[in-house]
C-alpha cells in the first residue's frame, strides 16, 4: 500500500467515525425534539433547506462517481486490462478523494442538522 493510500484511508475513516457519532447524537436530540416546532424551523430557514439539498445531492454525485471509479479499477485490475502505469495515480486518487469528499458533506450535512435540532429544542417549551 502507498504512504498517499494510508493516509486517505486514516483520513476517511475519521470521517466515517466522526460522521457516525454526530449522526448518532443528531438522532437521541431528534427523539427530543417537538417535531412540530422543528418543521417550523426548518422550513423558515430557507439557507437550510438549500444548504441540505445542496450537500444531499452532491453526496450522492460523488458516492456514484466513487463508485464508479472503483468499478472501474476492479475491471482493469481483475479484467487483467493492461493500462498505462502512470494512469493508476490518477485513479486511485479520483477515489479516495471522491470518498473523503463525499464523507465531508455527510458531516457537514450532520453538522447543519445539529444545529437545527437544538435550535428546535431551544424553542420547545416540552424540552428538558
């Protein structure tokens, strides 16, 4: 494995530990949080609502090309198609970085969420 590999792969799984446990922590303040004063919310924040559209949609764009690019190196490599060497880079790169990017948008999106559901909770007179 290349040094650059190890450390998109140190970087990624950050993220995907990061990610999780702020998904987790968005789901015990969703359980309580009022949702009617959390849809109130979020639909008077229209910056939200573009914002989470935004970072949903391109997570998805990415995780596709991701995915694709790694299709694409399983082919070549148990296809047994001879590609140029110095093309590998270029491929493992798309990747990676199409993983990382698509992990920061997930946390961004958790993040956005985050401070949505305490501000829901902020406004619940039912919250503890």
């Amino acid at each position: 494995m290349y040094s650059s590999e190890l450390v998109f792969e140190i970087i990624s799984l950050s993220l995907i530990v990061f990610s999780t446990i702020l998904l987790f922590v968005n789901l015990m303040t969703w359980k309580k949080t009022s949702l009617s004063v959390l849809k109130a919310k979020v639909f008077l924040h229209e910056n939200f609502m573009r914002n989470n559209f935004l970072f949903f949609s391109v997570t998805g764009i990415i995780i596709g090309l991701s995915i694709g690019f790694h299709i694409l190196m399983e082919i070549v490599q148990f296809g047994h198609i001879k590609i140029p060497s110095s093309y590998y880079p270029i491929f493992f790169f798309c990747y990676y970085a199409g993983l990382i990017i698509a992990l920061v948008c997930l946390s961004v999106m958790g993040i956005f969420w985050r401070n949505m559901l305490k501000k829901g909770k902020e406004f619940d007179p039912h919250s503890n």
